[in-house]
C-alpha cells in the first residue's frame, strides 16, 4: 500500500481511555492504544506482509503510574504492576497486529522518565 494510516493520539496510553489531557468536558478524549489497533483492524482486519505497523506507548502510564501527572498508583510497586501489566496488553497488541498479516511491527520503547 502506498502512503499510510495514522491512528495514533498523543496523550493516549496503553489501555486506559484517561491518558494525558483528557477533558471530557472540554470535548478531550484520548483513545487507548488497543482501542487504536481496533480500528485499524477494522479497517484493514488483513494486512499486508510488506506493511510497517508502529507501536509506541508507554511513557504516557509511567508519567502516570510515577505520579508525574495525574494522581499516580498508591505505593511504588503498585505502579510498577501496573507497568508491568501493560506491557503485556502490549504484547498482545503486537500478537494482534501479527495474526493479521502484519510482518513488520516496531515497537518504540519508553523513553527515559527520569529526565
């Protein structure tokens, strides 16, 4: 296929539907990463072996979970369960995107949040 799709949203996160941003009331939505790759499979359910799919999410939950915006988890290792929790809803996504068709899937890492 020439050209692409974008189905990303900055602010969003791995499968929580709050990401960074959200303001229901103003009209602001973020859409989760998983319900992102819904709507590529839904719009393409096969895609095609010479397709580059990207994922890149994660940053947005530590900023989270690490209490750097939002409330944050209630003790450090709730966070990183947390963490560790939506890295494997990760994990599926790409099995997803792999079933599908697709033989190429990067998966951009968290930057580091320490900086």
């Amino acid at each position: 296929m020439v050209g692409g799709t974008a189905f990303a949203e900055g602010g969003a996160r791995v499968s929580n539907p709050v990401g960074i941003g959200y303001a229901p009331s103003n009209l602001i939505t973020t859409v989760p990463v998983t319900t992102q790759v819904d709507r590529l499979l839904a719009q393409r359910p096969v895609l095609d072996s010479t397709d580059l799919v990207f994922l890149w999410a994660g940053a947005n939950d530590g900023f989270t979970q690490l209490g750097m915006i939002g409330g944050g988890a209630a003790t450090p290792t709730e966070g990183l369960t947390q963490m560790a929790l939506e890295g494997g809803v990760m994990a599926a996504q790409v099995q997803r995107l792999r079933t599908a068709g697709a033989k190429y899937v990067v998966v951009a890492l968290v930057p580091n949040l320490a900086n």
